[in-house]
C-alpha cells in the first residue's frame, strides 16, 4: 500500500501541474475582496459554488478518470497479497531457492489459525532468520552460524517428531525448500560440503519434496565446488526419488565420473545420454578420453565410427584421440587406414598432430622408411611439419639404423629456423653412438650451445659425454684430439660439471692437467 500511495502522491502532483498549465487561464477569475464591495456573505457563497462548478465542468472528467483508476489499483493489490495478509509467502531474492526449484513443493496452506507460540514461535523465527540471513552473499561466519543454530535447534526436534514440526513452520514466512535450499549454500559457503548429501537425507526422512530443478541447482553448485564423489551421491538420491535425469545433466554426470576414475559409470551415463538425445561432440570427446585412459581401441574405434554414423561434426581432436590410442596398442596398420580415411575427407579433418601420431608409431617399430615418406607427404598435402614431427622422425631414423638420415634431417631442421631443444639434442646424442664424422660432432656442439636453456641443463652432462666419446673416435688422431679438447672447451665456458665417468675419459685422454679445470 506504501508503494501505491506514493504512486498516488506523483499522480497528483503531475495533475496539478496539469491544470496549473493547461486549465488554469479557462477558468473564471475571482474577483478580488476589494471589488465585491459591502457584498453579502451569501452573495459570496453563490460566488464560490460559481467557481467550483465551472472548475468541475472543465477537469471534471480527468479527475473521475484518476479516482477509477486508483480504486481499480488498489482493489488489484488486495487481491493479489490475499486474506493472508502479513503471513503470505515474499518474494524470493537472490540467494534463495530458484523458481524453478519451488515447482511442485507442497504450498502452505492459508493460515486462519492462530500464529503458533511459545516453542512452535521460536522454530518459525529460525526458519525466516536462516534464510533472511543467507539471501545476499553472506559472509562465512554468518552461515556457520546458521549450520550451527540446524544442528542445534532445528535437527534434534525433527528427529523427535518431525511431522508435527513441519506442520507448525508453515505458519513462516518461507517454505521449507527455501530453508534447506539456504542451508546447502552455507555448507557450500563454510567448505562443510559434507554436510550436503546429510541435508538431502533429512529431507528425504521429513518428506520434503525434492523437485528435479532443486536437484540440478545441487548438482551445478558441486560442480563450481568440483565436488564430483558429492555430485554422484546426490543424483543417487534423485535416483531414488523416481526422477529422470534430463539429457544435459548426463553429460555433466559423465564429466563427475571421469573425475573421480570411475569409468565404467561414466560409459553407462554415456548409453543413457545417447538412448534419448544425440550427444554432443564434448560428450563424445569425454568417452574417447575413458577409451583412452582404458586403452580400448576397439571401443574408441566403434565410438568414432558412431559419431559418423549420426553425423556428429568430427574434428581432428576426435581423431587424433583414437589414433593415440591405436599407436599405443601397436595397432598401425588400423592407424593408417583412419588416417587414410580423413585425409580423404572433404574437407580434411587430419591435421600435424594426426601426422606426428603416426610418426611415432613408425617411430616405436622403426620404421625409417615409412617415417621419412611420410615426412615428405606432408608438405604436399598443406601440413607444415613441426619441431616433433622433426624429432619423432629423427628419432625413427636412428632406431632403424639409419643415422645418416637423422643428420639430413637435423640440418632440413636447422634450415627451417626451428630452435633446438632436449628433444633435439637427446635425439642426436643417440645418432652420435652409431658413429659420427668430425662435421657431426661439431654440428652437435652447435646445437647443444643453442639449445643452453633450463630445460636442457638437465641433461648437458650426458650430452657433453656423448660427443666427447664420439670425438675420441674419430679416425684421424689429430682431428679426434682436437675436437676433444673443443668439446672440453664448450664445457668450460658453459660451466658444466662431468660426470664421474666423463672426468674419467678426460684423465685418460689428456691426463691429471684436464681434470684441474673442472675441479
């Protein structure tokens, strides 16, 4: 009624301003005291009601307008607040339950009984003061102190008669969803997410109607919290309760299961998902990754194949799951034919790291040949090779035997302006134990001062030992020493400290002088 009077009062007003303006000079003017003379006060009367009628006859209409129009407003809030008065239900503010949430709870029925006292009083005072208390961001210390004036009050009376307390809170001001809807978000505030599941479970024991939106608003504050385990055991209980999960919280569900390394559970979410919708191309992707983890070929073969099959829009991340998958089961020559299959497609879902893919699985079998064809594929079908398509097909050189080719490789490498990395120098420390020429070990040296990062201090000493024995076996005497003492020297002026074995050849190959250097 505050809010309608003041509507009211700026009616009005802007009615005056109406007249004063618009009406105003229509209207007859009254003659001042000093013109009416030795008039008679009847005479002034007659003068006045003169007035009045013409002011009447002029915003009469307007003013009968404004009257009706204020008692239809009024006679409508009436009916809308109801014979309940004080006792109606406020709105929901933020921090409450969601609309959506209140569906098909059972409403309060119209209080025309007596508000209850004494005890009855005070528990309908909790209720209002939790939730009033958590509608609006409140800090941590206020919803710990909510929890702890449940636990105290509220939960020993419920477990002693609960029917008869839930039927003495409907005389508050907010439902009992509202209540435990405010009491989730303080557990979820105060880190206490333990005590969610305990709260579902004594709605449960107490009756309260627990609606699938109420569930999903649960089930989306876990997954903020990423509380996974929690978030299976409330959709157990929604389970329960006889409610179909609807097609997006499978996929959330998925998600939760593969959190916590349950995967068996996160393939069923995934079998109910596609039983009554398509699944989209995220969930799809997460059951690749359970195949994945899992190692099933066959079953991220099937998937893929599904996802054609309903035209699900495959991309290369899709792809380049399943040949990992493949590759780590040995399984090539199922790798190339799906690598045959998308380059083929229109347009091309295959990309560098689909190559690099297979590349290592002609790595792991030492596959030179393949390696190297494949290699000089790819330019011609659009795709650039990276640093790891260089280094895995380095590598598969040097495991088939053929470290020649890791060399050319390198300097095809070195020409593309690639960095050199510890992938690099790794790869040809393994070259140079097949045997190298004076130019290989100086290249190698090369490599080794470009790639001087943190990443490859790690692994300097090993390096500077591979390349200090592929010097000492040079066939010229002369040119070993020298590129001996050139690899001493790189050492030095990049303070490495060798090995106890690499001190050890130094000693033998220049005697105790060297050894001085290093300390």
């Amino acid at each position: 009624l505050s809010a309608t009077n003041r509507r009211g009062t700026t009616i009005s007003r802007l009615l005056f301003y109406y007249y004063d303006f618009h009406y105003r000079p229509r209207l007859p003017r009254m003659p001042p005291p000093s013109a009416l003379g030795p008039a008679s006060a009847a005479a002034m009367w007659r003068a006045m009601c003169s007035a009045a009628a013409a002011a009447w006859e002029v915003v009469g209409d307007e003013v009968a307008i404004f009257l009706a129009t204020l008692a239809c407003a009024l006679l409508v809030r009436a009916l809308a607040v109801g014979p309940a008065g004080a006792g109606a239900k406020v709105p929901a503010k933020k921090g409450t339950v969601p609309a959506a949430a209140a569906a098909g709870h059972h409403a309060a029925p119209a209080l025309c009984a007596a508000p209850p006292a004494g005890g009855a009083a005070e528990l309908v005072r909790l209720v209002d003061g939790v939730v009033d208390s958590l509608r609006k961001r409140p800090p941590v210390a206020a919803a710990r102190d909510a929890l702890d004036r449940y636990h105290a009050d509220w939960l020993p009376r419920l477990r002693g008669d609960g029917p008869a307390l839930i039927a003495l809170v409907q005389h508050s001001r907010h439902s009992l969803l509202d209540f435990y809807w405010a009491l989730i978000n303080a557990a979820i505030k105060t880190r206490r997410h333990h005590l969610i599941e305990v709260l579902v479970e004594e709605m449960a024991d107490a009756g309260i109607t627990r609606t699938l939106a109420f569930y999903e608003s649960v089930l989306k504050q876990l997954a903020v919290q990423k509380q996974y385990h929690l978030a299976l055991s409330v959709y157990d209980r929604l389970a329960q309760d006889g409610l179909q999960a609807p097609a997006k919280m499978y996929s959330c569900l998925i998600t939760f299961a593969m959190g916590v390394g349950e995967y068996e559970r996160a393939i069923e979410f995934f079998e109910r998902l596609s039983a009554c919708s398509t699944p989209s191309l995220h969930a799809y992707m997460s059951v690749l990754r359970v195949h994945s983890k899992r190692q099933d070929f066959g079953a991220a073969v099937s998937l893929l194949r599904e996802m054609q099959r309903r035209r699900v829009d495959l991309d290369s991340l899709a792809l380049n799951v399943v040949l990992a998958v493949g590759v780590a089961n040995d399984q090539i020559d199922a790798v190339e034919q799906l690598m045959a299959e998308a380059c083929a497609a229109e347009p091309p879902i295959c990309d560098v790291v689909s190559y690099n893919t297979l590349l290592k699985g002609y790595a792991q079998r030492g596959s030179a040949d393949k390696a190297l064809g494949l290699l000089e594929l790819m330019p011609t079908r659009g795709v650039r090779p990276n640093p790891i398509t260089y280094h895995t097909a380095m590598d598969a050189a040097v495991r088939g035997g053929r470290p020649a080719e890791a060399w050319a490789l390198l300097a095809d490498f070195r020409a593309s302006r690639l960095r050199p990395d510890r992938f690099t120098c790794s790869t040809m420390a393994k070259a140079l134990a097949a045997g190298a020429s004076e130019a290989q070990v100086a290249s190698m040296l090369e490599i080794i001062n470009e790639a001087d990062d943190e990443d490859c201090r790690v692994i300097l000493p090993f390096l500077y030992e591979s390349a200090f024995e592929a010097a000492l076996l040079l066939p010229a005497p002369r040119g070993a020493k020298s590129m001996a003492e050139a690899v001493v020297a790189q050492m030095r002026r990049q303070q490495v400290v060798p090995g106890p074995r690499l001190q050890r050849s130094i000693v033998q190959a220049f005697g105790a002088s060297r050894r001085g250097g290093f300390g």
